[in-house]
C-alpha cells in the first residue's frame, strides 16, 4: 500500500489542472477540500498564495533546506536589529537568563515550561544554514538546538493539533507554523551560535530556527508556544505578525 504517494500524486495533477485549465479560484476550492489553505489565504492575493502553499505542501513536505559545510560559515554575520532594551529583558540578562523559560501550552497533555538547561539536556541536533532576509541579505552559521518536534513530543502534543504558534520576549512578535514545519527535522529552537552560546543580538538566548522559510520566520527571544487547531483567535487570524503586515505567511526559501 502507498495511499500517500497515490494520494500526493492525485492532489499534485488536479492542483496543476485545474490551475492551468480554469484558473487559480478552482485549484484553490481543490485545496480548500484538502485542507491546504494558509490562514493567509483569503483576500485579493488569497488564490495566488494558497496555490503557491497547498503546491509547496504537496510537492516539498519533507525537502531539506541546504545545509553547508562548515568552512562556508561567514566571518561576519549580520545582527539585523538591536536587543530589546525593555527592563524585563534587560534583568534575565543580568541574572545569565537563568530564570528564562519557554513555556508550552494549548493542544499539549503536559503544559508547563522549560528552563535553559532543561533544553539543554534534550538530544542537541546543529546544523550550518542560511538565514535569508526579505530584504535580499544573507549569511551562513551554525546553529544548535532541540529539535521543535522533540520539544512537541515531550509536552506530550495531541493529535488533533494543526499549528504551533510561537512568541517572542519582544511584544508583538509571533509568528507560527503548520505541523509540516513544526515536525520538520531542520526546525530548531536553538541556544547555541558558531560553537558557543548563540549571542543576544543573533536572538540570544532562545531563538526558534526554520531554515526552510525566510528569516522573519525565525524569531528571536522565544519565550512562549502555543499548539493549536485553528489560528482563527490568533491576532487577526492570518497566523502572524508579518502577515498581518502583508508578508507572506509560508514564505519559502
Ligand atoms: N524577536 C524578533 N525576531 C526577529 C526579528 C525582530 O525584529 N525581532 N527580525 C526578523 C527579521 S526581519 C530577520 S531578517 C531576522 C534577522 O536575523 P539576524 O539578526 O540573525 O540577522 O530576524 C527575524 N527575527
Ligand atoms: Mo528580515
């Protein structure tokens, strides 16, 4: 049996019809019935950007974004941004982030938080890849982390969860992700930068990693995640702070 494959196959070649045969509203109705809709599928570019996700889902699932050796890391990778400054940061920076925790609520049997060393004491998993700006720059590091999908598995994820929804220390900043991208293999919540600590301006001392997708996606100062089936109740519902300003919400690399 490969009902999958057969299925991706069908899903794949209706999506490619109907789009070049009657136009994108009818491939989007079509990922509409296979729940391949991004929350930021409504609107005047709703059909384009659901074409462009539901295809990406179907045909890239489980690709891997590149990863590099490590003499391709750059000498002088950009910060882009300044650290938060507010005193809530600023007094977990003085104590070392030692009372810094990430806390996992919603769609989970075990809600509660984790410190540092908690995460720490997780298999590790590193790896050297690119972080992509919108803004067309670049570099190269590596990165060292617990997988999400370790995190997910220990806070004991429910099956009916559907999206991870992730908050930085800086308010206003969250973005989420579907589980395609929250399982992935390359999605790191990382602590550790280059061989040491990851460095407060690079998102120090937690930043969630998702090497697939441009960098806005990869938020810094993660302090919170939320498993949910419905990114509805979530802001204005488009999944995330960037798409609430008109960026896309799955922007693949
Ligand atoms: N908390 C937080 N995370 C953030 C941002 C931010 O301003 N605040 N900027 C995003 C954007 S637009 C980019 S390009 C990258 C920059 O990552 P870098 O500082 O490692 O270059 O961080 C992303 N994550
Ligand atoms: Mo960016």
């Amino acid at each position: 049996m490969n009902g999958g494959m057969s299925r991706r196959r069908l899903i794949t070649t209706g999506l490619a019809a109907a789009a070049g045969l009657s136009g994108m509203a009818v491939a989007a109705r079509l990922a509409r019935k296979y729940g391949l809709v991004p929350p930021d599928g409504g609107g005047p570019y709703g059909a384009g950007t659901t074409l462009t996700y539901a295809a990406q889902r179907v045909l890239t699932r489980h690709t891997l974004a590149r990863e590099f050796p490590r003499g391709m890391i750059s000498k002088r990778p950009f910060a882009n941004g300044a650290p938060p400054t507010f005193e809530e940061f600023t007094k977990l920076q003085a104590g070392g982030f030692s009372d810094w925790r990430l806390e996992v609520n919603g769609m989970v049997s075990n809600p509660g938080s984790f410190s540092l060393p908690d995460l720490r004491s997780l298999p590790p998993r590193s790896q050297v890849t690119q972080v992509v700006c919108e803004e067309g720059w670049s570099y190269i590091a590596e990165w060292i982390g617990t997988p999400l999908s370790l995190i997910l598995q220990t806070a004991g994820i429910l099956p009916q969860a559907r999206f991870v929804v992730y908050y930085s220390i800086e308010k206003g900043m969250w973005d989420s992700l579907d589980m395609a991208d929250a399982l992935h293999p390359q999605t790191l919540v990382t602590y550790g930068f280059n061989g040491g600590d990851l460095p407060v301006r690079f998102g120090g001392p937690l930043r969630i990693r998702v090497p697939r997708q441009l960098a806005y996606k990869s938020v810094k100062y993660l302090t919170r995640l939320t498993v949910t089936d419905d990114l509805r109740n979530f802001g204005k519902g488009l999944g995330s702070a960037s798409a609430e300003e008109g960026y896309s919400w799955c922007p693949g690399i």
